[in-house]
C-alpha cells in the first residue's frame, strides 16, 4: 500500500509562486516515474510534469519555462515549483506515482493518486 500526501497549495497573487511537495511512503524501495496533474473545475486531468528516477522531465506545454519538478528518491518525494502564476493555473494539482518496487523485491505497474491540493491564483 503506497499513501500519498501533498501540501503547498493555497491563494496567490497573479505573477507569484508556489511550491508544491508530495510524499510517498509505504513499503517502497523505488518509484519509477513521479508527477503531478491538475484539474479544474468541470474539466480534464491534465498532465503538468513528470520526473523519472534518472531525472528525465516531461512538462505540459501550459507550463514550460514556468514549472519546474525535481524530486528526492532517497526521500520518495516529488516537487513542483510554480512561477508566474495566471489565474488559469487554478485548479487542483494531484500528485501520483507510478511503478513501484517493494522492499521484498515485487514490481507494481500500477500507479497511485494523492488526494490532491488547491491552488488558486487570483487577485
């Protein structure tokens, strides 16, 4: 079982910055890949970033040149850094995991959701 929690959302200005963290924990030796989504009210899920265990990135191209993800694998957490906020980054932003390795070895596909943050930007 893998337990996901986020935190750093809340209100910001237009042209501000948050950071936003999540981490995993459970019986976890490693996490293959780690990013965070968002939804808004009444639409998708849209991807934001991702990060594998090299470090590889992935951004959304609503995002680019703003966001940055990093993440601490002796830790297991995963970091979302936003700059220049618009308020059409409001929105929740969920934090998830995918494929996990236990410490008895075993490889799970799958991947697993934190309950989500707020973040709304607004003047």
């Amino acid at each position: 079982q893998v337990h996901l929690v986020e935190s750093g959302g809340g209100l910001v200005q237009p042209g501000g910055s948050l950071k936003l963290s999540c981490a995993a924990s459970g019986s976890i030796f490693s996490i293959n890949t780690m990013g965070w989504y968002r939804q808004g009210p009444g639409e998708q899920r849209d991807l934001i970033a991702t990060i594998d265990r090299t470090g590889d990135t992935e951004y959304g191209e609503s995002v680019k040149g703003r966001f940055t993800i990093s993440r601490d694998n002796a830790k297991n957490t995963v970091s979302l850094q936003m700059n220049m906020l618009r308020p059409e980054d409001t929105a929740v932003y969920l934090c998830n995991v995918e494929g996990i390795k236990d410490w008895s070895g075993n490889y799970y596909m799958g991947d697993y959701w934190g309950q989500g943050a707020q973040v709304t930007v607004s003047s």
